[in-house]
C-alpha cells in the first residue's frame, strides 16, 4: 500500500523531527499533540532544523518553506481520517501510549498502519490496544533523528507481512534504512549500544578512570563518534535510565547502569536538553575519576560486550542476518564497523580466546557462551548461531 500521508502523535523533540524527515521527503504529514503550546514549540523545532539545512546549503530557502508547508499542526484526533501510516511519538508511559492507540484505532481508517516510535516498550502490549494488532509495528528512530539514517521496524508476532512490508517501504521512501527486527526488550541497536555503554561506564568505575579519558579512547580507537558518557548527555539521562531499566529486568546486571547515573537524574541533570549531564553546557565533565583509561584495555572490554551482546541477538533469532546488526550499528550509532565484522576479522577462535582471557582478569561477564565456544571449535560461522527457520 502507497504512503500518501502520514501522521505524527506528539509533537516533542523526537515527534518534530519525525515530521520534519517525512516533509523532507515531499510527503504530507499531519502533527498531532495536546496543547497548542507543545505543537508551537515542535514546529520551532522542525523550523530549526529546516533552516540549518539551509545554512549549510541542502536546501534553498523556497524548498525548505514549501517543505514546512508540508506539516499540518493539529490538536484533534479526527484529522488523522486520511493518514494511511501513523507514527506514535508521545512520552514512554505505557498506559498513556495504550490510550493513544485505542484513539487512533478510533480515527483511522482501517487499513492504516499504526507505528511507535518507542524505544523501551512492548511493541505487542501498544498491537493489543489498538484493536488491529495486525497493523501495528514499531518505528524506531534514532537521535538526532533529522540525522541518523537507522528505522528499527519492530515485528511482532502479530504483525503481518503486508505491514512489514508497507513499513520498509515508506521507512526508504523517507529517505532511511529500515532494518526488521524480531520484537524484544531493547530491540536491536539499543541491547549493543547499551551493552557498549554499559561495559564503557563499569570500566571507568572500576579503573578510577576519568570520564573525558574514557570518552577519548573509545572516540579515537574504537571508531565510534561519541563515547558513552557523551552519548548518554545526547540521548537524555532519564531516557537512558529508563532503558536500563527495562534491559535490566530483562536480562539481568550486565545491563546495570552506574549510580552516579540515577543521582544526577535525582538531581535533574538529564543531559544536553536542560543544560547538562555528564558534561556542563559548556564541555566541562564531572568530578569523576583521576586516573586515565588505559585505550587497549577498555576498547577491548567494550569491543567483547557488545560482541557478546550482538551473538545473543543472533543466538535470539531477533534478526535473520547477521549481516543486518552491523548495519543497524553503523546507521543508528554512527560506528565505523560493528561486532559481527570484527569477529569475521579477528576469527571465531581469537574471539573466543579473548573473552576467556577477560572473563579471567575482569570478571564472568564475559565468560564466552557455549554455543560460541562450539561454533569456533567446528569451524562454524556467526550464520550458524541464528536459530534453525
Ligand atoms: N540534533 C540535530 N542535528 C544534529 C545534532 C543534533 N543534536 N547534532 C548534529 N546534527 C547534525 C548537523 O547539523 C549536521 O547536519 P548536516 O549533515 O545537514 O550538515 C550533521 O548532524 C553532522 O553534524 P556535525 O558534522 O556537526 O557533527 P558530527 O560529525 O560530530 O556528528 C552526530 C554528530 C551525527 C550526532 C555523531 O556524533 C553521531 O553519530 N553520534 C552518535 C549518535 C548515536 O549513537 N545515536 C543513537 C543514540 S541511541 C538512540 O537514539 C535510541 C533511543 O531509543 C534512545
């Protein structure tokens, strides 16, 4: 089914961008929010980015005021009637997403696809609220969303294959790349990032380390464009908080985020969005830590955590190529390379020799699975981990 409007519920950050990548594209969209004073301040948003566009030269000032021209502001349900894909962005409250799609089933005409943009929900919980599980899907962006090419498109059990399929094409038509992930807490991109991030922090608690350094090494050696304290002022502290939590309760500790993470949450430091985290406004990072992070040492801990992390996603089935994990990597985090090139270089067998060696120096976290173990001893490939069809 063609896209000839699209619809976007919440008009935040997230939810502005969202519009302003589908206007970019010549595609019709209406903005959904509550209050007029939230769908003003999205549409500043949008205008922010349609004008760095155009100082940088993308666009001349014509295109990006026919493209504005595009978004429909709204603050009723019922101009969603002809809207043929609906992106839900509104804050990560589940009951209040429930109540959003019971709203949307309501609105919408009965072949539209309802999306979520969600990033820690269940996807299936959002299907069942909205009475036509069978089209909903999650639509998940990255930040800066105007920047990162990467929509996870979150299939659940439900969902069905004309759904997947409408999805990737619109997910292309707006000038992404979608990849389809099988629905788990954390999806893809965000188990390996925080798992990254996760192992990049441990690391830095444990070795005294400060948080400039640990940000340095893993930016000038790992070969990804921001290190985790620096990301985590990009994402939001609080977002990242609640991520944690959710990959925490479902995996377990190698999930857990530092303490010092929920203090400046207590404290209202959420990151770059009101004037600091990890770093102040104007670059300066907190006291922590007074020694330097050795970059060997810490870029091979979190070079094996996000390996680890990415073979139980294989090992999951929650894609069906391992192909696609280092592309989500590289187009929803900006890495040069992901995990599964890096173990097709370095050889299973080295892999494994590796996480033995860590899992004896710094802890059984990266104790290497069997199944791994016994893929290296035959000769197997990270193709073989996936689970039989
Ligand atoms: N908001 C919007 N646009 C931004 C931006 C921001 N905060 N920061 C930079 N940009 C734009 C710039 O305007 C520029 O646009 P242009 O190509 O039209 O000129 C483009 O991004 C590149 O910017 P710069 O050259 O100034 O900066 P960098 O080369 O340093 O790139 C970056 C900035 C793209 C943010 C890069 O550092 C990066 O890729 N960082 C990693 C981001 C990441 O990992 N995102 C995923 C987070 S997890 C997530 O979102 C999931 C969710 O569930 C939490």
């Amino acid at each position: 089914m063609p896209v000839a409007r699209a619809a976007v519920i919440g008009a935040g950050t997230m939810g502005a961008e969202i519009a302003q990548v589908i206007a970019e594209q010549g595609v019709p969209v209406t903005l959904k929010d509550v209050s007029q004073e939230f769908l003003d301040r999205g549409m500043r948003h949008v205008e922010s980015v349609f004008r760095r566009r155009v100082e940088r030269g993308r666009l001349s000032e014509d295109e990006a005021q026919a493209k504005l021209a595009l978004i429909a502001p709204t603050l009723s349900y019922d101009d969603l009637a002809d809207a043929d894909f609906v992106i839900e962005a509104v804050p990560e409250r589940l009951t209040l997403k429930e109540a959003v799609f019971a709203e949307l089933n309501r609105a919408c005409k009965p072949e539209a696809i309802l999306a979520t943009n969600t990033s820690s929900l269940p996807v299936s919980r959002l299907a069942k609220a909205s009475g036509r599980p069978s089209n909903v899907v999650g639509f998940h962006f990255f930040n800066p969303a105007s920047v990162m090419k990467l929509i996870e498109v979150i299939v659940t059990p439900e969902t069905s294959e004309e759904t997947v399929q409408t999805t990737l094409e619109f997910g292309r038509r707006i000038g992404k790349l979608p990849v389809p992930v099988k629905e788990c807490p954390g999806f893809l991109v965000n188990r390996i990032l925080f798992a990254a991030m996760a192992e990049g922090m441990r690391y830095r608690e444990e070795n005294d380390a400060t948080i400039a350094s640990v940000d340095a090494a893993l930016r000038e050696r790992a070969g990804v464009p921001m290190g985790p304290f620096q990301l985590a002022d990009l994402v939001g502290l609080d977002v990242l908080l609640e991520i944690g939590d959710v990959l925490v309760a479902a995996y377990g500790e190698r999930f857990a985020t530092p303490p010092i993470l929920r203090e400046l949450v207590a404290q209202g430091r959420h990151g770059a969005k009101n004037g600091g985290g990890f770093y102040s406004r104007e670059g300066t990072p907190i006291d922590l830590g007074t020694k330097p992070a050795d970059p060997e040492r810490l870029v091979q801990q979190v070079t094996a955590a996000s390996f680890l992390e990415a073979f139980r996603c294989l090992d999951e089935g929650i894609v069906t190529d391992p192909k696609d994990i280092d592309v989500a990597m590289q187009a929803g985090a900006g890495w040069a390379t992901g995990p599964i090139a890096w173990a097709d270089q370095v050889g299973l067998g080295a892999v494994v020799a590796l996480l033995s060696a860590l899992a004896a120096k710094v802890g059984p976290r990266f104790t290497p699975p069997e199944r791994l173990k016994s893929l290296a001893e035959h000769g197997g490939s990270l193709r073989d981990a996936l689970p039989s069809p």
